[in-house]
C-alpha cells in the first residue's frame, strides 16, 4: 500500500493492459472486448492524433465548464428532487389560484349585495320623503276641515234654522236623522272627511314605521355585507402575496431545474465526445493508450466523489482537492500524485481509493469481488505538513474516523492487518483478533495446524 505504483496497477508492464481494464470495469461496468489491435499507420496515425486533437480541445472546454458542477450522478438527484419539488410546488400554486377565484367570485358577490343594499336603502329613503310630505298634507287636511268646522259653526252653518245657503225655512228642510237635529248634512259630510283623513293619517304614520325599520335593517345588513366585503379584500391580498411568493419560488425552482439540465447536457456531450474519441483511439492506436482514453469523465468525477467523501470521513486534509486521474491511473492529491508524497500518505490514499471503489461498484450494482484486505494502511501516515520521518503515533482523529468509516459505511467484507489497536472499542459486528505467538492467542493469519497439514501433504518423505 506504499508503494510508489498506483492503486490499480502491480507494476508490471505485461499486466498493465489487463488490469487497467479490470478497473475500468469497475468503473463503468464496461469491459474492452470488442478492442480489435491494429497496426497504425503514419497517415492514418496523423489523422487520428489530429482528431484526439480536437476532440481533447472540446473536452478541455467542457471540462472547464463542468470544473465546479457536482457530478452526473449528483445532479441527476437533484433533478429528481426538483421535479418533485416543482411539482408540489405547481400544487400549491393551483390551489392557491383555485382559492383566488372562489375568494374572486363571493368578493363579486358581496359587491353586488352591498350595492343591492345601497340601492334599496336609497328607494327606501326617497319613499320615506315622499310619504313625509303625504303626512304633512293629511296634517294640513285635518287643519283645514277643524278650520271649516270652527267657522261654521261661529257662523251657523250647522245649527238648525233657515238655511244658509238656500235661505229654505226649517219647515221645508230635511233634516237628517242622523245629525240628531242639530247639525246639517254639510257638517256631517266635514266631520266625515275628517275621520276619513284620520283613518289615512294612521295608516300613513304604520307604513312609514314599516319604511323605517326596513331602513334601519337596511343599514345593518349593509355594514355586514361591508364588513364580509373588506375582509375578503384582505383575503385576496394575502392570497396575492402567497401567490406572488410561489410564483416566484417556483419560477426559481424551474431556473435550477434548466440550469441542472443544462449540466446534464453538458455531461451527454462529454460522453459524446468521449465515444467518439474513443472509436478514433481504437481505430488507430494500441490497446493501452485505448483503454486509458476510454474511462468517462463522468466515471473519474463521480469516483473522485467517492474518493473525497471517505477521505473527509476520516478528517484528512482538503480532501476536495483529492481526485482519480485516468491518464495516470493513480490519486492527485494536493495537486500531485500519491506516489509524490511520503509512504503514509500514500498508504492511506490507497486504502481509500480501495474503500471507495468497493462503495462506488455496490452503490451502483456493478460487479465486485465483496471483499477488501489492507495491510497497515495507517500506521505510517502523519499529517502532510509533519516531518514523516518523525517518531509517533498516527493522528488520533484519522484513526478513529477511519475505523468509525469502516464500520458504518463500508460494504462487503472488510479485513484490516495492522500493527496498532484501535483507539476506540469496535462494535459488536466487527471482529478483532490479536496475532500472537502465545498459546492463548493465533499465531498469524492462517491457522499453524492448516500450515502444518499443508507442509506434511507437500513433503515427500511423508
């Protein structure tokens, strides 16, 4: 684990084809079967390095553009959870419009009952007028038949007598019964006329007592159908605002869904590009140099991913400048390669490239052999800015954040030799066994006694 060759590598040049496309599986779940190795020519060798050429130069470009873009996978997430997210929020905003147009509508109707209200309060008013001035004329009626009563009767109109306005003696006269004999028929038909105007009188001052209290009812109705008015005036105005504030979160959330979108293209035309950089490299180039040009940005983004969140887990330093590079098949770290830094940074960027490609193949269901086996993988690692030749034990933090990792989130089996305890008690799934030379204790990984058996099976003395 601290050796000098990448992670995915043995060092040797015979194998390097073959494992570089192990790895590439692992990434991709994509083998290199259908390489076919052909003898490059130098015309055709020209052409092929002026098209990688190109195709580089758009990548480079796409690249820049995608520099600080989460990966594809990432975004494809957050696109999901847009959708979802727009679509509750579309929800929210149909209701919102649906309340608009009911609160709309009995607004409308309370208008047209305020001013049906309104209008008939005003009838009612001019009709009260109109029967005030009828009263006030039966009042002046009743004045002037009292006024021709009393001057009648100073001038002896009524009493009995020769007639007054035909000057007949009360001999030829006819007397009205009813008048018990001392009244004419003229007085008669006066006190008559009054009680008549009295009668109206009456029914007059009922009629405006009925006009009245519709008039008082009127206003009372009135300022309730006002009071129901303002109040679903001010609904819709916080029906608008809500409105206004869904509108405009929704509208973002559309943004950021055209702008993931866009990434995601972005990303399609990398891969694109990729595809057709790679049909080139296999037309014209050796199997090597194929196999290394055809590993996805996408693939190198989304396991520099991987690779960041572990290291970060176990509290190693600016683990976001941490990345897979496919051209050189090994970890840049802090803007160099692992085998530029000391043994223990090295042994512990192996151990997370090993961890976070059993992660990276679970989480998406690609082929993996279910198991890792690292052999001190933080023994010898001390900050990059300690001397590593410095005596001391590994940083506590990164010790305890790389077991704790382990145990929460790694996959498969795990099998971890190392020369030092942890430094906190492991949980009740994870085994830890002590190699010791004692009775008491196992001796080494594989048991003596199979040891044994395998000695005395091979020897042939036996």
């Amino acid at each position: 684990m601290q050796a000098e060759v990448p992670p995915a590598l043995t060092g040797s040049y015979v194998t390097k084809t073959k494992e570089m496309s192990v790895l590439k599986v692992f990434l991709q779940d994509e083998d290199d079967s259908s390489l076919i190795p052909v003898e490059s020519k130098s015309e055709l060798a020209k052409l092929s390095n002026a098209k990688v050429d190109v195709v580089d130069r758009l990548l480079r470009e796409l690249e820049a553009q995608l520099s600080d873009t989460p990966v594809a996978s990432d975004l494809r997430d957050q696109l999901a959870r847009l959708n979802v997210s727009i679509d509750q929020q579309s929800g929210s905003v149909s209701q919102l419009v649906e309340r608009r147009a009911t609160v709309t509508k009995q607004l409308g109707d309370q208008q047209r009952q305020f001013a049906a209200y309104e209008a008939e309060w005003g009838d009612a008013n001019a009709l009260k007028n109109r029967f005030d001035i009828l009263s006030e004329r039966y009042a002046s009626d009743l004045a002037r038949l009292a006024t021709v009563r009393e001057t009648g009767m100073l001038l002896g109109y009524f009493t009995a007598g020769t007639c007054v306005f035909c000057g007949a003696e009360p001999a030829n006269q006819h007397k009205n019964t009813a008048c018990e004999g001392d009244t004419t028929s003229f007085g008669a038909a006066v006190d008559e006329q009054a009680r008549r105007t009295r009668v109206l009188a009456d029914d007059l001052q009922a009629t405006i007592a009925d006009v009245n209290d519709r008039r008082q009812e009127l206003r009372q109705l009135a300022r309730r159908s006002d009071a129901s008015r303002k109040e679903l005036e001010a609904s819709l105005v916080e029906l608008e605002e809500s409105l206004a504030s869904d509108n405009s979160e929704l509208k973002d959330l559309v943004g950021k869904r055209a702008s993931i979108e866009r990434f995601l293209s972005l990303y399609d035309q990398v891969e694109a590009l990729e595809k057709m950089k790679r049909i080139v490299v296999d037309e014209s180039t050796a199997e090597t140099a194929a196999v290394a040009a055809s590993v996805s940005l996408r693939a190198q983004r989304e396991f520099s991913a991987e690779l960041a969140k572990r290291l970060a887990a176990w509290g190693f330093p600016t683990p976001n400048d941490v990345r897979y590079d496919a051209s050189s098949q090994d970890v840049v770290a802090g803007d160099q390669l692992r085998s530029s830094h000391g043994k223990g940074v090295r042994a512990i960027l192996h151990a997370a490239f090993t961890l976070s490609l059993a992660k990276y193949c679970t989480d998406r269901e690609i082929p993996h052999p279910g198991f890792v086996v690292l052999d001190t993988p933080v023994l010898t690692y001390r900050p990059p800015d300690q001397d590593p030749l410095a005596d001391g034990e590994p940083p506590r933090h990164v010790v305890d954040g790389f077991y704790r990792d382990i145990q929460r989130q790694a996959t498969g089996q795990v099998i971890v030799m190392e020369n030092t305890d942890p430094t906190e008690p492991l949980d009740d799934q994870t085994v830890e066994i002590v190699f010791t030379a004692k009775e008491h204790g196992r001796y080494g990984f594989f048991p003596v006694d199979g040891l044994r058996g395998a000695k005395r099976h091979s020897d042939p003395r036996a």
